[in-house]
C-alpha cells in the first residue's frame, strides 16, 4: 500500500504552523480590501451571466400563423353613432367585407368615453326596407312639423309621439315622405289628437332644428323615433328615453306599427298599462341611443398582403350629411398578430429591453378634428408591420419565445367629397426581423469567479509581501543609521 507521507508529498497547499506565523495591522487592511474586491467583482461578473445578449438580423418571412394576419383594436368614436357604425375591411386583391359584426362589438359611449349602454347589434336588412309608392309631389310634410320650442310639449302631452327627422335634400327622406303624410293623415282621422291624445306623428326639418337633431342624435335622414310619455321620463333635463323604428316604411307598415304601440293603452284614462311594460313586441323597434358615440372593439383577420380597415357611418337606406360628420377617435390599442399569452409575460419582461417596441405605436392617442375644418374630414393611418420573432436558447435547446408584429405609423387628413371615414392602411414587409438570444455557459462562470478569487487573492498576497518587505529594508536602514 503507498504510504500517508508519500500521499502527502503531492499536497499543493502546505501548512504552516499558526505559531510560526504572525497576524499584522497592514495585513488586516489588506485582506478586508481584497475581499471587498472579491465581492465587488462576483457581482460583476454574475450581473453580466445573467443579462441577455442578442444577435439582430434580417431574414425572409417564414410565418407560422398562415396566409391570415389577424388584427385586434379598439377605437373610440365621440361622434359616431353605434347605429350606423361599420366596419369594412379591403385589400390591393379586389377582396372586400363590408359591416363586419361576428367578431365586432359596439358599446355607445358618451363624449368622456364612458360606457352608456349595452352592446348594439347592427340593423340588418335596410336595403330590403319597403318604402311603398313614390311620389314626385311637393315637399311639404302633412305631419304636425314640431321645433325646438314644441317639441317636449308634444312629448309630455302624448302617450306616443312618433318623430322623422328628416332633411329636405335627402334621397331616402323624400322616398318616405309620401308613406309618411298618408299615415300622418290616418293616424290624426282615427285617434284624434284634441280628443283622444294618445298618439301624433309630427317631423322635424333638421336642416332647420340642428340643435333639437343634436340633442336626440340624429346621424342619419330619415330617423324615426317613438318617444313614450310616462315611468321612462329621465330626470336628465326631463328628456325622454325613446326608441327608434327601422321596419318598412310604407304606409301600411308605419299604421300597424302605431297601432302596435297603442294596444297597451287604455284610452279612457290615457296610462301605460303595467308602468309602460308590456310584452307586447313591435316589428322594427329597438331602444334609440341615448348618446352620439360609440366603442368598436373587436378583431378581423386580413390576408398579409396590402389592406385597410375603414369605420365610418353606414347605412342601405339613411343619407348623412358629411358636413356635420366628425370621424375625431381614441385608439386604446391597435395590435397585430397573435395575442400573447400568460405564460411568456416573464420572457416578455426579461427580453422586452431588446424589442423594437413599435408595436403600440398608435396605442392611447387621440386623433381629433378641431377648429372650422373639423368637419368632413376623412383620418388616414399609414402602417409599417413587420414581424419580429425573438428565439431563446435555453438548456441548451433553441425555441421561439415571442412572435409579434411591431410597426410605425404615420397619420394625416383630408377633406373630401365623400363621407369622411377612418381608415388603417397597413402594408406587410415580406422581411422580419429575428432577435436570437445568446446565453453564457455555467462553466464560464464558474472558471471566472474562480479567476477572480485567485487573482484576487494572489495579487493582494504579492501587495502585502512587497509592503512586508519594503518595512523590513527601512527597519534595516534606519537601524544601520544608529550604529
């Protein structure tokens, strides 16, 4: 068997008896400064393992997510009725979608943004709406015409005040006009307003009363509204909550619709039978908005060539007048491609220093129309998009954390001929952006804190000998002085 001493031969770290060394002031000092250094550059060095380095380049797109971009939003509109509200979605290849709703939701707002309602659907079939005979006559409405000063007048005195807000110029308010006189003339024969009181049909020229249209937000001609007197009446400023008719518009229709409102009130004594509740449902009649704005959130998917989302206000049978249009709006956030998940926020946070952070670039700004141009004013956003695809290499094995598509967007105006719109134009780069991360190795960690502890110890050792020796010579100097 090799002997203990013979063992003992190849220790590298001889001990030295404690009694034969000797602690020293100077080489306390010294020994806290080394282990500070120590300290500090352990620090150092394990701040630099563990930040993330990356490499950029450029390379052809080679997308996961398909032929389909799919694009997330949601934009404020103060002054754009849920109502009419539409979004259209068209591309450089002819394909066109006009009045998306299946993955559209529309939320009236007020003018500070705030939620004033439930979700609105979108009328469908307004084009297919019957309009009855026309007729070229003159166009003098036979309903009772109402203004600002009679309007609530009429409205406290009447059970059912039916309203059109019309404008003389408009195309679909002249198609009505015939149907709308006829029924007007029936209605005042068969329930006579002195005597009976429970309904009138009257109209209002809004080219004349903007105020009396602004404030029951008339965006589109014609607007039929049925305003109910009774356990509706708010108290904002004894306005009432009031409905709107989107049902045929020949004469025929518009009578059974009254007489549909009317079933549930009893004429001796002029009361909503059951608090103005009634089961009673009537064809064409939805709740009327209570505010001029509306929220569209949703998403559409687009094919990834060059294409544009357009909201703007919509209809098969109203005309707008694009003077008193204001396409002003917030976007919360505009993003495309898949939205992130749960999981990769920590990835996300860890790797977001060395995205290009471009991708909300429209995110929580206002685009607003203002002054004696606002209106008729069409808001063009030009979006860049380009994909970014962030690989990790991690444990040695090479996975793509985040794909997202970032972008730089430029927004101007234009006055035009037509109704003004919001419009997103975006075009795709058929290049992306790929972010590799290069991860530092265990082991060169490792041989580096031991370098550093070495290193450190090793000078500090050479510092306190040359320091040891330089006192022994001035000891020996001063001392041959003396003799």
């Amino acid at each position: 068997m090799v002997s203990t001493t013979k063992i003992k031969s190849v220790d590298f770290y001889r001990k030295i008896p404690r009694d034969l060394t000797e602690a020293s002031l100077s080489g306390a000092g010294l020994s806290i400064i080394a282990a500070l250094a120590m300290v500090f550059l352990f620090g150092m060095e394990l701040s630099t393992y563990l930040a993330v380095t990356t490499n950029t380049s450029v390379i052809v797109d080679n997308s996961s997510d398909g032929d389909f971009l799919r694009i997330d939003f949601n934009v404020s509109f103060p002054s754009l009725s849920c109502e009419f509200a539409s979004v259209d979605v068209s591309n450089v290849l002819g394909t066109k979608r006009l009045n998306l709703t299946k993955t559209i939701k529309k939320v009236p707002i007020d003018p500070y943004l705030r939620a004033t309602g439930a979700e609105v659907h979108s009328t469908s079939g307004l084009h297919l709406i019957n309009h009855g005979d026309e007729d070229h006559g003159n166009n003098t409405y036979a309903a009772i015409p109402l203004t600002g000063a009679t309007f609530d007048k009429f409205s406290h005195h009447f059970q059912i005040l039916v309203v059109n807000f019309y404008a003389p110029w408009c195309y679909w308010s002249n198609r009505l006009k015939p149907s709308w006189e006829k029924a007007a003339e029936i209605t005042r024969q068969r329930y006579n307003p002195e005597t009976d009181g429970r309904v009138l049909l009257g109209s209002v020229d809004c080219t004349e009363e903007t105020t009396l249209c602004k404030r029951n937000h008339i965006q589109g001609y014609p607007s039929i509204r049925i305003f109910r007197k009774g356990s509706d009446l708010k108290e904002d400023h004894g306005h009432h909550e009031h409905e709107s008719y989107h049902g045929d518009r020949d004469t025929e229709s518009i009578l059974k619709m009254v007489e549909e409102l009317l079933k549930p009130i009893k004429k001796e004594d002029h009361k909503l039978a059951l608090d103005g509740k009634t089961d009673n449902v009537v064809s064409g009649i939805k709740k009327a908005p209570v505010s001029g704005g509306c929220r569209i959130v949703g998403y559409v998917r687009a094919k990834k060539v060059p294409a544009e989302i357009i909201i703007s206000a919509h209809s098969g049978a109203h005309s707008f007048d694009a003077s008193q249009m204001n396409m002003s709006h917030y976007v919360s956030h505009l993003t495309f491609g898949k939205m992130i998940s749960e999981r990769l926020l920590t990835d996300m946070k860890r790797l977001m220093p060395y995205l290009g952070l471009s991708h909300d670039r429209l995110n929580s700004k206002w685009f607003v129309n203002e002054g004696q141009f606002a209106a008729n004013v069409t808001i063009e956003h030009y979006l860049q998009v380009v994909k970014t695809e962030v690989v990790s290499r991690r444990f040695g094995q090479e996975h793509s954390v985040i794909e997202e598509y970032e972008y730089t967007a430029h927004s101007s105006v234009a006055h035009g001929y037509y109704y003004p719109v919001a419009k997103f134009r975006f075009d795709l780069s058929p290049m992306q952006v790929l972010i590799s991360e290069n991860p530092k190795s265990f082991s060169h960690f490792i041989t580096n804190v031991c370098a550093i502890i070495g290193g450190v110890f090793t000078v500090a050792g050479i510092l306190d000998s040359i320091f040891q020796n330089t006192l022994r010579l001035v000891k020996k100097i001063e001392l041959g002085k003396n003799i």
